[in-house]
C-alpha cells in the first residue's frame, strides 16, 4: 500500500508564506493525478488544486495566483507554496490521489493555523 506523509504546516502570520511537502513511500506522481486537500473548522473538505500525472496544475478560485503545485521526482515528493497566506486558510492540509475512487486513506495532515 502506497504511504503518503503531510509536512511543513505551522503557525503563520497573515500575508506569510509556508511550504508544505507531501512525501510518498513509491513514486506515485508519475502515475496518478494528485491534489492537495484541506479541511478548514466547520466546513467540508474541499479539493486546493491538483497535479497531472504530466506535471500541469490547477487550482481553485480562492487560492488561484497565491498557491504553487511543484513535485520532485528523484525524491518522491510533492509541493504546496502558499504564498500571501490569508486567515480563511486555516485548515489541515491533505494530499491524495485526485479520483475519489482511488484515494487512500486520509492521514493525519498538516496544520496551518493563520493568525496575528
């Protein structure tokens, strides 16, 4: 079963800028479509953007212009840069593969907790 670890949340200031890593125990990205999930307090999850299996991005309206998808293949890994970081993106950020019907199991996230 392929394993998939969130990394880098933290407490952040508003119009600060976090990286967060999504580390995967195979080399999955190739293969699979992917996306950064978050989850904020009172609300459904809900899909941040996404990433091909070649490599193109999108994203959602809220988060368009100041989020950034990147992967690194040679390390498994892909990215989230959250740029001019904004209160309403307090939440706990997943990854996943981007079809419902081949996601694995939720972990437990990353934090990112915006505040002044």
């Amino acid at each position: 079963q392929v394993q998939l670890v969130e990394s880098g949340g933290g407490l952040v200031q508003p119009g600060g800028s976090l990286r967060l890593s999504c580390g995967a125990s195979t080399s999955i990205f190739s293969f699979y479509a992917m996306g950064w999930y978050r989850q904020a307090p009172g609300k459904q999850r809900e899909l941040v953007g996404s990433m091909s299996t070649s490599g193109s991005t999108n994203y959602a309206d809220s988060v368009k212009g100041r989020f950034t998808i990147s992967r690194n293949s040679a390390k498994n890994t892909m990215y989230l840069q959250m740029n001019r970081i904004q209160p309403e993106d307090t939440a706990v950020y997943y990854c996943n593969r981007l079809l419902k019907t081949l996601f694995l199991p939720w972990g437990q996230g990353t934090q990112v907790t915006v505040s002044s």
